[in-house]
C-alpha cells in the first residue's frame, strides 16, 4: 500500500489488513515516519497471494522515484 502523508510525501508498506493498518498509522502507533508525517488517505493498494510477493512489491516501490510513484498510483501494478 501507499499512503498519502502530512507534506504531501508518501509512505509504502505492506500487511495483510490495508484499513487496519492505516487506522493503526493514524493513531501514531505505525512506522516512526507516520508518527513525523501522518497519513491522511490511503492512495494505492495492491493484493499478493503471498506474503514473500508483498514484501518483494514493497522493496520495489520503495525504490521508485516519486515520479514514477505517481505513475504506479495512476496505472496500477504493471502485469
């Protein structure tokens, strides 16, 4: 998932429950960069049969330019 965050920067993760887990950000329970830039919407999201696919995903995004980021949100996950 990518969420929307405080200064217009983005935040990815992965986890088995999407609404969950942005309640659980929000709350300032989550990642230390969603205690410093809460979220305020979730953008994208994306289901893996596996857990080792997610992270795999997550790595990935993480590494993208916000530009092409942007693009992921746009277009979705490539197939």
């Amino acid at each position: 998932y990518i969420l929307l965050c405080k200064g217009n920067t983005y935040y990815t993760g992965y986890t088995d429950n999407v609404e969950r887990r942005f309640e659980t950000h929000k709350a300032g329970k989550g990642a230390k960069y969603t205690k410093a830039f809460p979220p305020v919407k979730i953008l994208y999201t994306q289901e893996f049969k596996t857990k080792s696919e997610a992270m795999r995903a997550e790595a990935m995004i993480k590494r993208l330019t916000r530009k092409q980021k942007d693009e992921l949100i746009r277009k979705g996950w490539p197939h």
